[in-house]
C-alpha cells in the first residue's frame, strides 16, 4: 500500500456508513493487454443502496470525498472528488499533485461493484478500469 492511501486509510475511521474505499485498476487495452495493477485510482465516497455514488452524502461531506490516482514509476496524486458545472465528476488534485483533473466518463450512471467497469479521461485520454474492491471504511 502506498504512503498516500496509508493516510487515507487512517483519515476513514469516522466516516458514515455508506462511505466505501473503492479500488480501480486499469483493465486491457492496448499497452496492457493483461491491465495493470500499479496504475489505477483508490476512491472514498459515498455510495447509495444501488451502489451509485450517494451526491447528498457527497455534498454533506465533500472534503472527505478523496481520490489517490496512483502510477508505475509516479509519486501518488491525493485529491478530491468534486462535481463539475453540468453534474460531471471528477477527480482534482490539489494535495500533491498538478491542479489537471481526470474527468469521470458517465460515473453518475456507474455501479460501484466489484468485477464492474468504469472509464476516466486523464492527460493520457479515455481509459477504462476495472472495480476490484469494494470495502466498508
């Protein structure tokens, strides 16, 4: 575990209830034709009953509302996730990291569940990863 989700981790312990530690890494594509498990993102927010992100729990906790997009050979970007003018969201890094944002693809309409599949815009273009944890925080 990387030094920035280790502090994450420890800044989870008095969330609500339906905050949940999400972990995404990057699926195939054509420069990872098996993923990539050092290149993905850990998400804390709160997800609804239909495992959808929770935008009232969101808007009540917004600072805690955090992202570390991590990569090979890359210090940890620490940030949070914010909600665009039009609704979309996205992950902005203003703890250690550029003031760039990586853009969620439809993220309102995602399922948050394990083996499920969400897409993000970074500098890098669309890429898509996949869910492979889902805890309680």
């Amino acid at each position: 575990m990387t030094t920035a989700a280790k502090k994450t981790d420890r800044t989870e312990a008095h969330l609500p209830h339906e905050f949940k530690r999400v972990r995404l890494e990057l699926a195939r594509e054509k420069a990872h034709p098996e993923g990539c498990a050092t290149y993905g993102y850990i998400l804390v927010l709160p997800l609804d009953k239909n495992d959808r992100i929770d935008t009232e729990s969101w808007r009540r906790n917004r600072s805690a509302c955090r992202v570390v997009r991590f990569r090979p050979g890359e210090p940890d970007a620490v940030g949070h996730i914010v909600k665009k003018p039009g609704g979309s969201w996205a992950f902005h890094y203003d703890i250690k990291g550029g003031d760039d944002d990586d853009a969620g693809y439809r993220l309102s309409d995602d399922i948050f569940v394990i083996g499920g599949y969400v897409s993000v815009r970074d500098d890098d273009g669309l890429h898509t990863f996949r869910i492979v944890s889902v805890q309680s925080t």
